[in-house]
C-alpha cells in the first residue's frame, strides 16, 4: 500500500488540496493539523508561541 502526505498550500484551499491528490491518484484517509510556533522575546526570555497550523492530508494511492 502507498501512501503520500499532501500539505494544504498557503494560497491553496482544502478543496483545491483534495483535487491535486485526485489527480496523482490518492484518496484521503487522513486529516492532521500540525502547530506551527515561533519564539517571542518577553522581557528577556525567549518564550515559544503557536502562531499557526498547517493542514496535512495523508493519501492512500487508490487502486480501484
């Protein structure tokens, strides 16, 4: 079984994501969101912070 990630682009709809995985031949079978963190000086000290997410779909190469 072969299996690829498809990252949501940032200009990209999820939708727009879900076509091009059509296209390559992948059907999803999973959906991930992954936190995105920078660090930020506060008074002095580096604290991380999430300033986002990016959504990740795992495909399955579609055999029928």
């Amino acid at each position: 079984m072969s299996k690829k990630k498809f990252e949501v682009f940032e200009n990209e709809t999820i939708n727009d994501c879900l076509e091009r995985m059509e296209k390559e031949g992948y059907i999803p079978v999973k959906r991930m969101e992954v936190p995105i963190f920078s660090e930020q000086m506060v008074n002095g000290k580096v604290e991380i912070e999430p300033t986002g997410r990016k959504i990740v779909f795992e495909g399955k190469l579609n055999t029928n």
